[in-house]
C-alpha cells in the first residue's frame, strides 16, 4: 500500500497439553513451549509495530512462589527485545546451574516464563498513545488464584462510553476511557462473580477454604463469564484471556469481524490470528487448521478438555475484507488467491484505460504489498492477449500474410518492476519544505523500458487511503519517465468511511474519495447536502444506536464511481505533472467475488455489521464538519 496505514493486532496462545518433561523427552528441550511462541509472534510481526508482550502462567505452584510471568517491550524491534530478555534469563540459568537446567521441574520451580500456558500480542496502537503501559498483556492480578486474569487481543468497540457506564453502575472506577480498560474490567468482574457464587456454593457444603479454591479452579464456568461479559459488547474483536489457575479461552466476535484460526493435537493448542504461522511453526497442513466461529469461544480447561462454546448468538458473517486486500500476509493459500483474483478482475477496466493498445503499454505494481494482485493482473491481461490472436487467427476469411502473421504473435505484454521502494530512506527531517522533498525520493524508478511521449503506464496499487504518496512521491517519479499516460489502478474499492474495529483509519479527512465527494458537491451547486448530512448526524447522538442510520452516505449519494474516480485523479495529480492521469478502482461486486467468505465492506460501502458503526462513522463527520482532528471512538 502507497498510504501507510496503522492496523490489526496479532496474538498467538500456546497451551501445553502434557507435561513439561514430556517436550524434553521429546524435542530435546525445555523450553519448547517459548520456543515456538517466538516463532508464532516473529511470523505475524506484520501485525505489530509499536509493541508488543508476553505472559505465562505454570500450573500448580505452591503458595507464596510466582505463577505469572509479564514482559512487554515498545517499538518495530519488540519482539526480538522481549525473546532476547528471555533467553538471557535461560542462559544465566544454564551458566549457573548446569545439571539443573535440563530439569523440567526444577525449570517450573525457579525460572520464569516456564509455564503451561504462553500468551504473545504484537500491537498497532489506534489510541494515539504508545508507552509500555498500552501494551498486551493487560493483568487484573488478586490473591485468589482463580480470581486473577491476563487478556490480550485484537479488538475495538464502538460503545466504550456505555461500557464505561456499566461500569460504574457496579461500584467501579475504570482509571482510563479505553476499550482495553473495559474488557479486562467486564470479565474481571463477572469472574469475580462466578468465584463468589462458587464459593458460597462449597462453602454451605461444609468444605474447607483450600478445598474451596481447588473445586473453584476445577468448576468455573467459562463460557458463562464470557456470555455475561460480552452481552453489550458493539465491536470487532478476538480476545484471548487466562485465569490465573490455567483456565484458557479466545473469544471471536459474533459478526466475525477478527481472524482467530488454531490447530489442536494430543501435544498442543495453538491459536493465531493467522492460519500459515501455524502451518510453518508445527508443519501441519492446510485442512488441519480451523477457524474459530463467530460468537464463539475455543476455551481449554485446566484439565485439558477442550471445547468451542457460543457466548453470543452468530449475526451475519461480515469478515473483514481489508485482511485479505492487505493486512493478513499473502503466503495464505485462500488470500493467495483472492489476491490474484483482485487483480484479474480488474482488466476489463484495464484494458478500457488503455483503449486496448497492449504494444504501448508497461504494466508494473507499487511495491510491496500490491505485488500478488499484479501476478493476478498479468495473468489477466496475458489471458486478454491470447484470446485476441486465437480469434483474430481463426476468424479471418483470407490467407494471412507472413508479415502480419509476425505482426500478431509480437503482442506480448510488457511487465515491468518500475516502482522500487527505498525501506532504508527515513523521512527523518522536520522542516516541512525539506522533508516533502525526502518523501519524493521514498520510491525510486527503473529507467530505460518506458519510451518517451509513447508508452502508457499502468501501475496497480492494493488500496489507496489518502493518495499522499501518490502524489508527493510515485506519480513524479513515474512522470519522469516520460509515459504519455499513467493509470493507476486500486485492487480495493474507494475507500469511502472509517473503520472503527481495529484499522486506525477513523477520520473523515484521511479519505481521498471523501475529499472528492465534497470538491463535487461544491462545484455542482450541492454544498447544501454537507449541511445537512451534519444536522441529521447531530440530531442522532441521542438516539439509541440500534435505530441510527449512515447518514454520511448521502455526501456520495449524487455521484457515479467513475466520477468520483476522476476527481481523485485531478486532486491526486501534481501540478508539474506532464502525462495523462487516470484512477481506476475495483468495484464492489468484484471484491465479494473474490472474496466470497469476507463480505465485511463498511469501508467502502458504509454497510457496518454492528449498530455502534453507524454512531462512528456519523461521529467521524460531526468531527471534520467542527475541525477537530480526533478519532470517533476510545480504543488501545
């Protein structure tokens, strides 16, 4: 993607389902369980930049000896930070206590981050702060082993402010206004609650406070924790969590909207928020890996039993389709293809741009993330060119000339890596003048295959979120080249609202197309409909969420795609631009047929699977309409 934008979290919980010895035995190491969390955050580091952190939790541990073990780390570099701060713990140990150190009990007695039940989360920050505090796993620690809890997940809600609420009304006092707080908060006290109610239980039976805890441990209901906890819950999300006494569970939202994917066998349950890092970690295949269903949760006992509990009624699947287009990594076998799909489905419109003069023509992609959908695109085009010569061969009605029969068989398309993205050129410089000029030179260019003042360029991008770089940067690259024409092509419909389950994508004002529906309603004489869309999404802030409308599609209501379409490339074109620009976008028709299993569109539709998306997205324009630059909702 051109427009860099901050997105989806990742977690990876590993539960061991035989003894610590066992892995010993047969790995040949003790610590096989961290081994592989490692690897599980290292292959999903694309889900986290700003942080990330670590939680364990060993089964019976005697009183007054640590059972939790914690460590989070800020920064791109969080995961190799905090494995680095593990693994010299492991090699003090092994220094210092050779012949302990091979021995598994031992290991549990004395040595951190040895448990049964390992935690990871990688974190993209949607909060706009960022310190060690903001970091998963979150802790809600008490004496009562039961009673404590660690939660770690990939989620947003819309309704953090009723969240919060509802907290109060239970006597609470949330210190912060975040998603995050709540969660931990909600299961926190309906965990409170079954110990309690378990506790009075045991107790009217006439058994001791330590036979209490143990009948505690053994007969918390999970699931019923999660459904009291969940009921009023509005967001996107998959929430992994632990009880202090090893009780597990991950819980994925009733619409679907997060992955959550794990493979279980008699050694281990692994989950993940992608299906390859299973694949490559345990080296299983495809079928093996199952997805947990929406409104349910995967929670694993103590005892090991393993269930998938619903805890609210499944709504329409809405998965987010943005994890195919551009978040999840390609090495998917399923978002493989529908990559390739996305690209193949765009040459008719393709084709139209470049009024089918596949001779003058060089077909590239912006690097990196766009480079399936290109494969998809080449197949495409290479598919067009094929049934060209087949027809124009068989369906003429004289003898063909040697000459012209070179003619048609020396169409072959050109494909051509022109963009080359500099990773190592950090836009480190603060005058706004000087770093403008540094973001131009982010991207460079091949030179020597376009031919000048002849050749069209077509260059596919996976999305296009505010067109900054495109402008700032590729476009003037590519125009020195000098191309009679470039088209750029978008794998992913316009993106029209914000996301408010887990992309920081929640302004108005980031989005080109919004910026081009409003320049169109001006030039037209219907600046009218800018007003008004305001006043309706005013008058809704009192009405309950279930009843609230999408006002904000009314701004878009007047235009065709297409139109949209060229007023971005007129905002997007910079002004010493010398070729003809054109943008071409997917359609949404397109997009669900590529991705038949991943229908949640909200950002390019405006159809949000759950009532608070609707109070967001109007949120979002009350925002841009009174010039405040902040986001539509609390979240972490």
């Amino acid at each position: 993607m051109s427009d860099a934008i901050k997105h989806e979290c990742g977690i990876a919980l590993i539960r061991l389902l035989k003894p610590l010895s066992y892995y010993q035995e047969k790995y040949g190491t003790p610590y096989y369980g961290i081994n592989k969390l490692y690897l599980l955050m290292e292959k999903q580091h694309n889900r986290g930049q700003d942080g990330a952190g670590i939680a364990t939790i060993k089964f019976d541990v005697k009183p007054g000896n640590r059972y939790i073990s914690r460590y989070r780390a800020m920064g791109s570099s969080a995961v190799a930070d905090i494995f680095e701060y593990v693994q010299k713990k492991f090699a003090a140990v092994q220094k210092a206590y050779p012949q302990q150190s091979m021995d598994t009990q031992w290991l549990k007695d004395n040595v951190s981050f040895t448990g049964e039940v390992l935690l990871g989360h990688l974190r993209y920050g949607t909060h706009g702060k960022n310190s060690i505090e903001s970091c998963h796993p979150f802790l809600r620690q008490n004496n009562w082993m039961s009673r404590n809890l660690v939660v770690a997940g990939n989620f947003n809600m819309t309704n953090v402010d009723e969240l919060l609420q509802q907290l109060y009304e239970l006597g609470q006092h949330p210190k912060e206004q975040a998603d995050t707080v709540t969660v931990l908060e909600k299961i926190g006290h309906f965990l409170d609650d079954e110990n309690q109610e378990l506790f009075d239980h045991f107790k009217d039976k006439g058994l001791s406070n330590i036979e209490i805890s143990a009948q505690i441990a053994k007969n918390i209901d999970v699931a019923k924790i999660l459904t009291r906890s969940a009921k009023t819950w509005d967001g996107g999300y998959t929430i992994a969590g632990i009880f202090g006494h090893g009780d597990a569970f991950v819980m994925r939202d009733p619409a679907g909207i997060r992955p959550a994917f794990y493979y279980v066998d008699d050694e281990i349950l692994v989950v993940t928020s992608e299906r390859p890092v299973i694949q490559t970690a345990f080296n299983v295949p495809l079928g093996a890996v199952k997805e947990i269903k929406p409104g349910h949760a995967l929670i694993v006992k103590k005892d090991g039993s393993i269930t998938e509990e619903m805890f609210r009624q499944p709504v329409e699947q809405k998965s987010c389709s943005f994890e195919r287009i551009y978040f999840s990594r390609g090495s998917d076998a399923d978002i493989y293809k529908e990559r390739k799909s996305l690209g193949k489905l765009l040459c008719p419109q393709v084709l139209e741009s470049i009024n089918y003069d596949i001779k003058n023509t060089v077909f590239s992609f912006i690097p990196n993330t766009a480079e399936v959908s290109y494969y998809g695109m080449m197949e495409g085009v290479n598919t067009y060119v094929r049934d060209f010569q087949k027809h124009a061969l068989l369906n003429r009605s004289d003898k063909i000339s040697d000459a012209e029969l070179d003619d048609m068989l020396s169409i072959t398309p050109r494909f051509e890596k022109l963009n080359v993205k500099d990773a190592k050129l950090r836009t480190f410089i603060t005058q706004d003048a000087d770093r403008q000029d540094m973001v131009q030179h982010v991207y460079d260019t091949t030179y020597g295959v376009v031919r000048d003042d002849v050749d069209t360029i077509v260059a596919i991008d996976d999305s296009i979120v505010r067109g900054t770089t495109l402008k700032q940067s590729i476009l003037t690259i590519l125009d020195r080249l000098k191309p009679k024409k470039i088209v750029i092509v978008s794998s992913a419909p316009q993106i029209r609202y914000p996301d408010c389950y887990g992309i920081d994508m929640s302004r108005m004002g980031e989005f080109v197309a919004f910026e081009a529906a409003i320049s169109l309603l001006k030039q037209r004489g219907l600046a009218h409909i800018i007003d008004e869309v305001y006043q309706k999404c005013m008058a809704s802030v009192t009405t309950p969420k279930d009843e609230v409308e999408n006002y904000v599609k009314d701004i878009y209501e007047p235009f065709t795609d297409l139109e949209i379409s060229e007023e971005i490339a007129r905002i997007i074109r910079p002004h010493n631009l010398n070729a003809e620009l054109e943008v071409v976008y997917q359609t949404l028709d397109n997009l669900h047929i590529a991705c038949p299993n991943h229908k949640g569109d909200w950002y390019f539709s405006g159809d949000y699977p759950t009532p608070g998306g609707n109070k967001v997205v109007n949120r979002a324009y009350m925002n841009w309409m009174e010039g405040k630059n902040i986001r539509a909702y609390f979240s972490v």
